[in-house]
C-alpha cells in the first residue's frame, strides 16, 4: 500500500496537468472568456487555483507565498477577482503563477508529515485550526472539482473533450451523442396534445 501523503499528492499534481493543458493551443481571448452564465473561464480556474494553492499549501501551513497577488492584497478576491485575468494579466503571468505557487506547495507538502499543525485565517473561529492532511484532501478536492470545470469550457470552446474522446472516431461520438438524446427525449413533455 502506497503512502497516503504521496497517493494525495500524485493526485493533487495529476488534477493540476490536466487543469493546465485545458489551455494548450488556446488564443488569448478563448482562455479568458466566460463559456458560462456564471462567467467560468479557463484562465480564471487557474489564477484562483493559484491563490488557493498559495494559501491552503503555503500560509496556513507558516509558509507565506513569496509573491504577492494584487486581488489578495486589495481584497477584491472577496469580489471574485480571481476567478478571472485583467488584460494586463497575461497568459504566461498567471500559468507561471500557478507553477510557482504548485512549486511553493509541492516543497511545503515535502518538509512536513499529514498531521502538521495548520491554521486557516479566514475559516469561522472554532474550525480554523486545521493540519496539511485536511488541506491536503481540500486541494485534491478543489483542483479536481475545477480541472473537471476545465474539461466542460474546453469542449464548448472547441468541442476537445476529455481523454476519454480521444481514444473514439467522430462517427461513434455522434452515435453516443444521439443514443443519449434519445433516452433523454423519452422524458421530454409533449405541449401539442395539451389544449
């Protein structure tokens, strides 16, 4: 049986390949534009991964980012500042951010053992006292959640899917796409018998 701290990890740094190479032979303008009503990009997933990865692998844990983030610093993460890039924030700004913070996190997570002593500033009071096993799970969860979210903007951007849609032809990607309209269309309500 494998470690825990290095099966999280592995984890936590396959969740962060995938998130990254969602942007891969992107322009600009596709990697920052929001493909949901709720304004989700894929620029944005990685500079708020790039925040929490500082924070939860870093601060909380006595290890300050070595960079500061000017949404953290102003305060207007708490306006979801970044959860999207400024156009002066390019491309290659806010992936090496993202690398440097991984970086930063991968050599926190190295010096200590799960049940290192962690504190969460902005967590309520009576949960704030935490350990890097906790944060360690949370960053897994977190990065998985978004590269997952990547995967979704990625295929309305272009229609790239996943790996899973690399390994079938065109034709058979219809095939399944119509078979799941079809068990879907079995529940669709029919207005034109209702008068």
């Amino acid at each position: 049986m494998s470690d825990l701290k290095e099966e999280l990890h592995r984890k936590l740094q396959a969740s962060r390949a995938a998130l990254v190479s969602k942007l891969d032979g992107l322009s600009e303008y596709d990697r920052r534009r929001p493909m949901t009503p709720t304004g989700t990009n894929l620029l944005g997933l990685v500079k708020h991964l790039a925040g929490l990865e500082y924070g939860y692998l870093g601060e909380s844990l006595g290890h300050p980012a070595p960079e500061t983030m000017s949404w953290i610093e102003d305060g207007s993460i708490w306006q979801a500042a970044d959860m999207w890039a400024k156009p002066e924030e390019s491309s290659e700004y806010i992936i090496g951010l993202y690398e440097r913070a991984c970086a930063h996190a991968d050599e926190v997570i190295a010096a200590h053992g799960l049940d290192a002593p962690g504190s969460v500033a902005h967590w309520p009071e009576d949960r704030r006292e935490t350990t890097l096993g906790v944060l360690l799970v949370r960053m897994v969860a977190e990065t998985a959640q978004h590269a997952g979210h990547a995967d979704i903007v990625r295929e309305l951007i272009d229609g790239k899917g996943g790996p899973d849609q690399d390994s079938i032809d065109e034709p058979a990607w219809r095939e399944y796409i119509a078979q799941v309209q079809a068990a879907a269309d079995t529940f669709a309500i029919d207005f034109s018998d209702q008068d």
